[in-house]
C-alpha cells in the first residue's frame, strides 16, 4: 500500500495535478490556501444546509403543524442519522473523484432540501413522511465533512494540517451558528419573500407575529450556486492512488478505532446538542414543559407567576458559535504543543461541565426565581459543553496527520466523522428514550474512557502514538 503523489497516468483533464508533495521546498502554498479557502466556504454553506431543520423545527407548530413532542425529536435526529451514512460515503470519494468534482457537485446537491424547506413552511400540510425526507436529504450538508476535510488534508504539509484543518472545521461550523442566528431575523424581512407569502407565527401568551420563514431557507440558494461555480472554475485535484477497496486497510490500524471513540466525545457531542439544544430548552425550561405552560395556541398561560418564559431562538445559536470558535482558536496550539494534551483537556473539561449541567436537567418549577436558577445553569453548563467540546475538536483534527501516513490520515479523518456526526441522531434517540439526565451520565462515562485512552495511548511519557 501506498500514499504515492507520482504523476498518474489514468488521470487526464486539467483539474489534476501531474504531482503534488506538500513537504518539498516547492510546495505551493497559494493553491493549499485557496483550496482551503473556497472549499471552506463551500462547508459552511453545507452545514447550513444541515442544520436548517434545527432551526425550523422548533417553530413548526407555532406555524400551523401539530407535531407531537416526540415526532419533533425524530425529525430533528434525522439529518445526523442522514448524515453518518452519507458520510461513509463520502469519505472514499476525495481519491476518487478528486477535488474538485466533489465539492462543486456536492455544493449543488444542498439546494434540493433547502428548497423544500423553503416551500413547505408556507403552508402547514406536509405530511410527516415528507418532512422526514427532506430532513434525510439535509444530511447531505453533513456528509459533506469526511469528503472535504480530507480532501484539503492532501494539500497541506503536517506541520500546517492542525491549522489548516482547524480552521476549516472551525468556520464550516460556525453554518450551524450563522443559520440558527440569522433565522429569526430573516423571517421578519418582507422585502426578501420574493418567492410566497406572509405565515402567522403563534406564541404562548403573545399576540400572533406575521412572518416570512420561506427567507430562512431561500436566501442560502445563490450562495450555494456560487459556492459551486467557485469550486468548479478554481480549485483543482491531488492524484492520491487508492480505490474503495485499498482505503478501507484503516480498519487494520487499531488507533482508527481509538480516535473514532475520542472524535464521538467531541464532535458527537458539538453535532447532537447543536441540534437539540433548541428543543430541549423548550422542553425544560419553555413551552414544552406542561408545569410551566398550561393550553397551547393563544390560550395558552405561564403558570409560574413572575416566570418569563425563555425563546431559544435567541439561545441556541450561542453553543455551536462557542464550540466552533473554540475549534478555530485553539487550532494554531495544537500545532504548537501537540494534539493529545488538549484532547485530554477536552475530556477533563467535558467531565466536569456535564455534571455540572445534570442538575438543571430536571428543573425546579416550585418558583419563579428557581426556574430563573436552574435556566441560568442549564445554560452556562451547555455553553460550557460547547466550548470543551470544540477544543477536543481541534486537537484530534491534529492528532490524526500526526499518527496515520497521508493517505490514510484522510480516510481516518473521513471514517471518525462519519461515526460522530451520528451525534443528533444518538442524542435525540437517548434523550427520548432515557430521559436527559441518564443520557448525560452516560456522556460522563464516555468522556472518562476516552480521557483513559487518551493518556495511556497518545499523552503520557512514553506513548506508543505520541501525538
């Protein structure tokens, strides 16, 4: 087996590179930066796409639809489910298709589901099934990860790879910020419905609000179709020799297996609270907790006197926003200091700001000033989550170049993404089904392990994978 970059004579057109060696003296680092550039912006525009529904679900009742609490769950937990499939797709395709191909053609694949999006939020009758696909084709945006970020590992040399890749994934996610942020501002602009008319949005206790979500949805669509002629027209593609067949010798390697349950720790947890974070503060602390909210519709009353009910749309873009700055920020030490450490920071700091978190999960509804108590904790201890989160991020994003060879640190990279962007399918399925407390001791117990790993096979003196 081998990570060749020789001049390969099956390929032809002039999007492939006749050689490529990112470790000589003549690397060319302004076509890594613009490769890391365009593709970048080509990711945030994917993970928009994929988190889109978790800014839309939340609102859909209030929009005409009667969902019941656990079909909302599902339907927000399938775009991860969507995702860690397609991601084991697209993770053999860099090799394959090349650089180029796949990022333009897979920047025009988010247009379909944002445009369904857009469609079916004008008028409440979709049916469930319908909503579950168009949730199953955003996954499309997540998929996206374990092809591009690998991708754009080939073009780097491994002293820049924390950086470059840090940075990618950093500002790729920052789309679940910037989707989650914009949305209830783009809903009130009547001159972007270009395309449709006005809905009337119902609140608990407030008077009806007329809206325009079909602009939560549209406004990504030119952005998307730039994205992909910017990909198509400049970027270009690295000859890495290695079929379907010859990438999967991953599995051979038990540190694959290693860093798949560190990256679950990490991106797992950043994926499946972006995307429930919303509907789990409504649920705890808003209008899906029946002792705080009695009725539903306009009858609907706070039976906490004093109690303000909190709206998360003004909440829940914060988490992914810290999480991903605390990836693109703490990206250049890892390259300094190594990988391992900061993932054992990641888990240390991840231990702690679960348990700290469990409490509020079960919240106090004796009074307003309790409720008040118990949602500030809630809050801080998820932003807290978010942050450690994101630092372990980076730090295994370095870690991988620096214990596989080339080729196969793509793969590894494409294979660990794959497994944790399962995270919002995994964390809507066990909030449902055990209920949010269990779930996050269980979220202790994962990070504790992976905190053991991390120090007997990657941190300690001695390491047999120092990294």
């Amino acid at each position: 087996m081998t990570s060749t970059t020789a001049p390969a004579p099956q390929r032809r057109g002039k999007e492939w590179l006749e050689e490529w060696d990112p470790e000589s003296e003549q690397w060319d680092s302004g076509l890594a930066w613009r490769t890391l550039w365009i593709t970048t912006f080509c990711l945030t525009l994917a993970f928009i796409a994929w988190f889109l529904p978790s800014a839309i679900i939340p609102k859909l009742n209030a929009l005409g639809y009667s969902w019941t609490k656990s079909e909302l769950y599902w339907m927000a937990a399938m775009p991860g489910l969507a995702a860690g499939l397609l991601r084991l797709v697209w993770m053999v395709l860099p090799p394959i298709m090349g650089t180029r191909k796949m990022v333009s053609l897979t920047t025009l694949l988010l247009v379909p589901s944002t445009l369904g999006w857009g469609v079916r939020v004008q008028n409440p009758t979709a049916p469930y099934w319908e909503l579950m696909v168009l949730a199953f084709l955003a996954g499309i945006g997540g998929g996206a990860f374990s092809g591009f970020m690998p991708s754009t590992s080939f073009f780097f040399p491994k002293s820049k790879q924390g950086t470059a890749l840090g940075l990618q994934a950093g500002l790729g996610n920052f789309g679940v910020s910037i989707v989650q942020l914009t949305t209830p501002y783009l809903i009130a602009m009547s001159g972007l419905a270009i395309f449709g008319g006005s809905q009337m949005m119902k609140s608990p206790g407030k008077a009806s609000q007329q809206v325009w979500y079909q602009n939560a949805a549209f406004v990504w669509i030119p952005l998307m179709i730039i994205g992909a002629i910017l990909a198509w027209t400049m970027l270009k593609s690295v000859p890495i020799h290695a079929n379907v067949k010859q990438q999967f010798d991953i599995f051979k390697n038990q540190d694959t297996w290693w860093m798949t349950l560190l990256y679950i720790m990490t991106f797992g947890t950043f994926a499946g609270l972006s995307a429930q974070f919303g509907l789990l503060m409504a649920d705890l602390y808003g209008t899906g907790n029946s002792e705080i909210v009695s009725g539903s519709g306009a009858a609907a009353r706070v039976l906490v006197e004093g109690y303000t009910l909190p709206d998360p749309v003004k909440f829940v873009f914060l988490g992914p926003l810290i999480g991903a700055g605390a990836r693109v920020l703490f990206s250049p030490l890892t390259d300094r200091m190594g990988g391992a450490i900061w993932s054992l920071i990641s888990g240390i700091g991840l231990v702690a700001s679960i348990i700290y978190t469990i409490p509020s999960l079960t919240p106090d509804t004796s009074s307003a000033a309790a409720l008040d108590s118990g949602f500030n904790q809630f809050l801080f201890g998820m932003l807290a989550i978010f942050f450690f989160s994101g630092i372990g991020n980076a730090s295994t994003f370095k870690q991988m170049p620096m214990i596989f060879e080339r080729r196969q640190a793509g793969g590894v990279i494409g294979w660990t993404a794959a497994i944790a962007a399962f995270g919002p399918f995994l964390f809507g399925i066990g909030i449902t089904t055990m209920g949010g407390p269990a779930f996050y001791w269980l979220g202790v117990a994962w990070a504790v392990m992976c905190i053991a790993i991390t120090w007997w096979r990657y941190a300690r003196p001695g390491a047999p994978k120092k990294s």
